[in-house]
C-alpha cells in the first residue's frame, strides 16, 4: 500500500528546512547506498550525522509525532534519522530495491526497514522530471508531490527516481521499522482504523459501536505488535 500523506510540514517549517539545507555540506549520494543500488544513484546528499542533517531530522521526527495519519498507517517502532537528497543536471536514481537492514551510524541500532518515505522539499513547478515511481500489484506509479507533503511505500518495492532535467528537486528520505511486521496485517489496521474514525465522525466518539471498534482494533494490536 502506498499513502500519501498531505502536509506533514507546513510552508513555515519548509521554508526552514530550506535555509539549513542551504548552508549544509554536500556529498555523493552513494555513501548509503549498498552495492547494487551505489551502481544506479546519481545524486548528491547532506552528510549523515551533521548538525544540519540532525536539526532537519529533529523538524521532521517532531512533526511526525503528531501525525495521526502516519502513526496510523506506519505504527512506528524506530525511525531511521532523516536523510537529505538533491538531484539536478540530469541526476536521477535507477532501479533497485532498499536495503533490508539499516544501521543508525555512531550508535548499536539497526533497523529492519519495513516502509519507506520520501518528504518532498522542492514543489513540482521547481523542477522537471525527477518522478519517484514505485512498482507495485497494480502496476507503477508515479509519484510528485507538493513541498511538504511525504509518501508512506512498502520497503520490498522496486522504485526509480526519474532523470531532473530542468531545476533541482530537494527531498528528505527515510525507513522505519514497523511495530506490525506484516505488511498485510499493517494494510488492515489501517483501514480499520480509519473506519472507526469515519464512524466517530458520524456518529460520535462515543457511540458503543465505535467504542467496541477501537477496543478490537487495539486487542489486535496488543496480538500482533512488537514493541
Ligand atoms: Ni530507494
């Protein structure tokens, strides 16, 4: 399931990540990438663990954190800290498929990536080309989003970024580790999640019905979760 969630950061906090990126020390992109997708990267990236790299991630992690529609969707265990990627002058990303295991640089924590995101920084009007298109059950697609907004995909697809031909396309990327390993399992929580609160919005948070939803969607939590 591929989601896209609409402004996780809004214009004042885009604006700010804008100024930091500005001053930040760029490298070649394939210093986190692993063998056969180093092959394929063709961008340029802020350097893991700078102060930049860490007052970015701090903007988004906070406003993750009090976002309904990606706790729902995600039901985070670990997030990677964010990561910074620009693309221009035809740079582009081929195929390939995320690294399954991602271990947080200067620390004992590894992540089993389970989704990953990309939060763009850049609006569309910016830059040409430079698609994130995600292969999926029902075929590819083709993803461009508004600065701002970020795209939830299972970390097992096969994605490309498409070549920046004309502007520069900034984004922030990142994996996260799922308390609901199954993806499958994941996809019905949120659905059912999301129906109770259709329901709490019809009929009020506390109609029985929608009370006895949320205690079997948390009793399905409690069966399947690890925290
Ligand atoms: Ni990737």
């Amino acid at each position: 399931m591929l989601i896209a969630i609409p402004e996780v950061l809004n214009a004042t906090q885009v604006d700010a990540c804008r100024e930091i990126m500005d001053q930040a020390e760029w490298v070649d992109g394939t210093v986190t990438a692993g063998i056969q997708s180093g092959q394929v990267k063709k961008n340029a990236q802020i350097i893991e663990g700078s102060t930049e790299s860490k007052l970015l991630g701090d903007i988004i992690l906070d406003a993750l954190a009090i976002n309904q529609t990606f706790i729902s969707a995600a039901l985070p265990q670990k997030i990677f800290p964010p990561l910074f990627n620009r693309y221009a002058g035809g740079q582009h990303f081929g195929s390939h498929v995320d690294n399954s295991i991602r271990a947080v640089k200067g620390t004992p924590v590894r992540i089993r990536t389970d989704l990953s995101a990309t939060l763009f920084l850049s609006s569309p009007e910016e830059y040409e080309g430079g698609e994130l298109v995600i292969e999926g059950n029902y075929g590819a697609q083709e993803i461009k989003l508004n600065k701002g907004d970020m795209v939830l995909y299972p970390s097992t697809s096969l994605h490309h970024v498409r070549p920046v031909t004309r502007g520069t396309r900034v984004c922030s990327f990142f994996w996260m580790q799922s308390m609901i390993r199954d993806s499958g399992q994941r996809e019905l929580l949120y659905d059912f999640d999301q129906s109770i609160q259709e329901l709490s919005a019809e009929k009020g948070v506390d109609n029985p019905l929608a009370v006895k939803f949320s205690g079997l969607y948390h009793n399905l939590i409690r069966r399947w979760a690890d925290c």
